[in-house]
C-alpha cells in the first residue's frame, strides 16, 4: 500500500523514586499516567504501593494497551543492571533538547523521575543528567516533555489496542463509546500466546485482534495470494532451483507486512508493526519483513530526510524482496504492472525509488525464472 513517513518509537521505561504512598499518591498517578499515554512501556516505582499498582491496571483495562507497573523495586537493582541508557530528569542537568539529539534512540532507555530528594548516586549512575527548564515546576511536566522530545509529538496518534471504553474525538463535550462495534478485540493481543510463525488462518486473527479494517485484510491476503503464486510458479517451472524460502514464513510476512495499520495508514504503520511485531514475540525474520516492505526499500539517506534514524529499510532476503515487490504489485485496486506502480512513484517525484523498484522487479525475475508481469495479469483462479 502507499507509504508516507515514518517516525522511530524507541523503547522506553520510567523508574519513579521516593515515593512516598501516603503523601505522593496523586503525583506518582500522574506520572504513571503521563508514562503510559505518552508512549513508555511500563513504570518501576521504589516503594510497594499495591493500590497504585490496582489504580493503573483498570486505567490499562478499560483503555488498551500493555503498559506495565511494578511497585516495590530496588532503585539499585534497576539503575545498577539496566542494559541501555538512564536518563535523570532534574533542575541541575544538560537542557532536554541538547539531551535528546546525544541519546540514541535504538538503545533502550530508563527516564528517572524523582521526588524532593535525590540520592547523589542517581546522578552518578546516569547517563544523562537533563534539565527541563531551568524553573520550578513538576516531574509529571519533565516527563511529559521528555516523552514528547524523544517522540517527536508522535506517541498523541498511538493507539491502544484490547480496551473497554474508545475515546472519539468531539469538538464539544466528550465521548465515551464502548469498545465492542469494530474489529479491535476485548484481549490485549499482547497478553495472549501466538506463535513465532502464526499459520494463515492465526495472522488473519490476529490482523483483526490488533484492529486492522477490512480494506488492509483484504489488501493483504491479495499481497499473499501474488507473493505465494510467485514462489508456485517458480517451483514449477524450476524445481532444480534450490530457493532459500520458508513457505510458511513466507505467508506469514506477506499476511502480516501491514499490521501496523491497525495503528495508522502513515508510513510510520512500518514503525508501529515492527513494534507491535515484537511485543508479540513474532520471528525475527517476519519482523525483518515487516520493516523492510516500502516501496522498493529506503536507504539510510532517504530515511534521514524523512526525520527518520539514519538506517536502512532495504530488503536483504529474497523473502523480504518477495513481500516488498508483492505489495508494491498490489494497490488499492488490486493488481497493477510494474509500469502502473513505477509511473506512481514517479509522479510523487520519487525517481530514485521508482529506479530501485525496476532493479527490484529485474532481480526477482531472474532469481525466481519467472515473468511477474505476466503472473501479475492473471488472477489466482487463472494459475
């Protein structure tokens, strides 16, 4: 499907120090709160505090999402073994936005948020000191600038799938609508068991338990009908090849390219699947397709100027290349030539990328022995 940009979600968690139940109950709410909303994974608080961990469990059950609270840590244990970088929010640090061009964003990251007091080991033992603002105001603020800094104001699209209650935006008033008359299931997809590999008839459950329209499924499974017709056609006509492809992974990564777009129909559906891919402890070659799957791949150049990390989404494997090129094949009309998909990119004044996609096509037709422009003539009754 047509692809606009992509943002980056790094991962990121929230360690809340010196809390105090009897005394700090609503900020420490709040800061959970603001954590969970503005796109951190899950909250650590030093101090147990069961009603704190009840509060944010409903708040997680009736609006979505897999947000964790752990209450009762050892602020040692966490700062002292985390794998990544620790950033300490305070009044006495570098500024946030000098902070945030210095922290890479693909390292998983712990934010510190203290309460009056802060041990000096704190500071010893982060990264990254930073000051938000250098007045007097509130840990929820630093946290929610912090989040949105390192976002980059993208965590207000996300969505939280597995919900009881949706929140519609209305100019006047609010609504509240009960989470049950579109395709996002009661479960968090997250919390269930799904296997690295999901065989066809668990991608298409799971494309609907995550949220995906109609239209997308319906895209998909026409990206998997070319893509698998592809490698058929191939095995036909050389059985001699020995192709390195996994058919059932192969299927897979082709059901399961666009579940992203539960999320959003942006190009960043990219960033949201591979996400939403992990967190569901799916194979790391699904998740290389599943990145991997625009237009004819994006270079480390490219996604730069698309305000992404200086990475690549070139497809490496030929499964990658397979998925890539059938949803390129693929529009929202159904099938379309090589030359229908190269004139699109084209008049978007994507020239290099329609020049990537003819090399794309050319290497698949060699390494398969086949025709796609003819196999993309025929339907899947016609094979």
């Amino acid at each position: 499907m047509d692809t606009e940009e992509v943002p980056c979600f790094p991962h990121i968690e929230v360690l809340r120090i010196g809390h105090r139940p009897d005394r700090d109950k609503r900020i420490t709410t709040h800061v959970s709160l603001v954590a969970r909303a503005f796109g951190a994974r899950g909250i650590h608080i030093d101090t147990r505090d069961p009603v704190m961990e009840d509060t944010i469990d409903k708040v997680k059950r009736q609006f979505g999402g897999d947000f964790f609270i752990r209450s009762g840590v050892s602020m040692r244990g966490i700062m002292g073994h985390w794998m990544g970088t620790i950033v300490h929010l305070t009044m006495y640090g570098m500024p946030l936005d000098e902070a945030v061009k210095n922290i890479c964003p693909r390292e998983k990251i712990l934010v510190v948020v203290g309460a009056e007091k802060v041990p000096r080991e704190v500071y010893d033992l982060a990264h990254f000191n930073v000051s938000v603002g250098n007045q007097p105001h509130s840990e929820v603020s630093a946290l929610a600038l912090f989040l949105d800094r390192m976002l980059g104001g993208r965590e207000l699209d996300m969505k939280m799938p597995g919900g009881e209650l949706l929140i519609e935006p209305n100019r006047r008033g609010k609504t509240v609508v009960t989470n049950g008359n579109n395709l996002t299931g009661s479960r968090d997809p997250v919390s269930q068991e799904w296997p690295p590999v999901p065989d066809p008839k668990m991608c298409l459950e799971l494309l609907k338990e995550v949220g995906c329209s109609r239209p997308v499924i319906i895209h998909v499974k026409a990206v998997r009908d070319l893509g698998i017709q592809m490698l058929d056609r191939s095995r036909k006509l050389h059985p001699e090849r020995d192709l390195d492809i996994d058919p059932g992974l192969l299927e897979a990564g082709l059901l399961l390219h666009d579940i992203g777009r539960s999320q959003t129909h942006s190009i960043s559906h990219i960033t949201h699947g591979v996400i939403i891919a992990r967190r569901l402890g799916l194979d790391e070659r699904l998740i290389g397709m599943i990145h991997d799957h625009l237009g004819a791949g994006v270079t480390a150049t490219e996604a730069t100027a698309l305000g992404l990390p200086p990475e690549d989404h070139i497809p490496s494997t030929l499964m990658e290349k397979i998925v890539c090129h059938a949803d390129n094949l693929v529009g929202n009309r159904g099938r379309r030539t090589l030359k229908e998909a190269v004139e699109k990119l084209r008049e978007k004044g994507a020239d290099a990328g329609a020049d990537r996609m003819m090399e794309l096509h050319k290497e698949l037709e060699d390494a398969l022995g086949i025709d796609i422009d003819e196999l993309v003539g025929t339907s899947p009754k016609d094979y």
